[in-house]
C-alpha cells in the first residue's frame, strides 16, 4: 500500500543482504592469505573507522539532502567492493591492500545507510503505519544477518570469494536505483541552523558519566562487543579446524548466531522479570 516506502525497504533488504554476504566473502579470503592474524587485522579495519564515520555522517544527514547523500554514499561502496572482482578479472588476485582499503572504506560510510533510511520512513508513510514500518527496518537487518553468510558460505565454495563480492556490489547499484526511483516523492530538504548541526560530541560523554546506569551499560556493552570481536576472528578457524568445514561451515556459524540472536530478543521481550533489571542482565 506504500510504494515510496516498498522501494526504500526492498533496495535497503537487498544492500544489506549483500553487505553480510561480503562480510563472509572478505573474512575467508583474508583467512586463507594470513590465518587468525589476518583476520583480526581486518576486523579492526573495518570496525575503527565507524567511531569517526558514525559522527561524520550523522553531521553530513543533517547538513545534506539525506536521499542525496544515501546515493553518493552507496555509489561510492558499490564501485569500491567491485573493484576486488574486477581487479581478479583483468589483473588476477587482487592485493591485500585493496581488500583492508574496501573494509575501511565500509566502516568509514556504512553507518550513512544505518542512520539515514529510518530518518527517511516518517516522510513516506503515514503516522498510523510508522510503528509497523519501522518494524519492518528493523527486520532488515535481522533478514541479511540470518540469510545472507548462509548463503555467502555456500557460493565461496562454488564461485570463490570475489564472485561474492560482485553480488555486493550488484545489491548497491539496486539500492541506487530504488533511491533514485524516490527522487520527488520526498519533501524538500530544509538544512538544520548551524548553530543546531555544530558538532560536539561533549554533552554525550557528559551526559553518559554522569549518568551511572547510562554509564555502566556503556561500560558492559563496549566489553560485550569485545567478546564478540574474538568470536568473529575465531570463527574461522574454528570452522576449519575443529569442524573440518570451510566457508559453507564459516557462513552457517554466524547464521545461527543471528538466528539465535532473533530468538532471544524474542524471549526476552515476551519474559516478565521477577528479579531486578541489572541483575537479570549480570
């Protein structure tokens, strides 16, 4: 019944498919260059950049057209992850290097699309469907992270990693054309005043130390993902020699670990506490 919003949400579901099947892709190829080591040096890579990206885009949304930016930004990630199967293809395999440039580059940009489709929901659906819709956007995510290393394992042990990576960059370009297709279903764009869209990132670390709860969650949730860093850089390795798999096995793991995620959002939602919050978290 939303066309304007159909478009946003399947170009979104398609790049964000891709976007997890490239994780996949970059991880195994990185894995059977360098090992553990490798790995882990792509996975900081591509995660250190997302702490000046996310601030970095966030002040470009507010000072931009946000459909504007969403295409420059997806333009330039779709010609950046094709280049690694073009360079296989008219050079041979691609360098290190490019593939570290590719990950940076993502988590340099990626928070642009994370930010900016919800911001453009309110503007395409009506107040009575905004609850459903972003819903919806939410699910992307949760659709990508369970299908797409699944199916990215899969097609690294029948067409080889950069043949993936050519997927992701096909999944951008139909990103594009779903944004392009919203051109004039939007409102104009009204910039923010400056004094409103200066940067300052103190009153959020003021608020969050001053605040304890706030501040220990913040605290909790920066070691969590700690954990999870390793878990990403052991995965393959575990898969390989533990499990006696490869990519397909690599691709299963983090499916059901996304899979499992859903499941216990879920449970958790639908669980009435008896003991107290911090608690029931410890």
């Amino acid at each position: 019944r939303r066309r304007p919003f159909a478009l946003l949400w399947a170009g979104s579901t398609v790049s964000a498919m891709g976007d997890a099947m490239t994780w996949v892709a970059l991880v195994w190829i990185a894995f059977e260059r360098g090992g553990a080591g490798l790995v882990s040096a792509l996975v900081v890579v591509s995660t250190a950049p997302v702490i000046v990206g996310g601030f970095a885009m966030g002040l470009l949304l507010d000072r931009d057209d946000r459909l504007r930016v969403l295409v420059r930004v997806n333009l330039v990630l779709g010609l950046a992850v094709g280049s690694v199967p073009a360079w296989s293809v008219l050079v041979g395999p691609p360098p290190t290097w490019l593939l570290f440039a590719v990950s940076g580059l993502y988590g340099l940009l990626k928070l642009a699309n994370w930010a900016g489709v919800p911001s453009l929901i309110p503007a395409l659906v009506d107040d009575t469907d905004l609850n459903t819709a972003n819903a919806m956007e939410a699910a992307t995510f949760g659709i990508a992270d369970v299908a797409g290393p699944a199916i990215a394992g899969a097609l690294i042990a029948l067409i080889g990693g950069h043949d993936v990576l050519a997927l992701d960059a096909l999944s951008y370009f139909v990103f594009l054309v779903c944004l392009v297709a919203l051109r004039g279903r939007l409102p104009a764009f009204e910039p923010r005043p400056a004094h409103e869209a200066r940067p300052s990132l103190r009153p959020a670390f003021r608020f969050m130390w001053r605040t304890p709860a706030v501040r220990a969650t913040t605290l909790m949730f920066m070691a969590f993902n700690v954990g999870e860093g390793m878990l990403l850089v052991l995965m393959p390795t575990f898969s390989r020699d533990v499990l006696a798999g490869g990519p397909a096995t690599f691709g299963a793991l983090l499916s059901v670990f996304s899979l499992s995620t859903l499941a216990g959002s879920v449970a958790i939602g639908a669980t009435t506490w008896r003991w107290p919050l911090g608690r029931s978290i410890a």
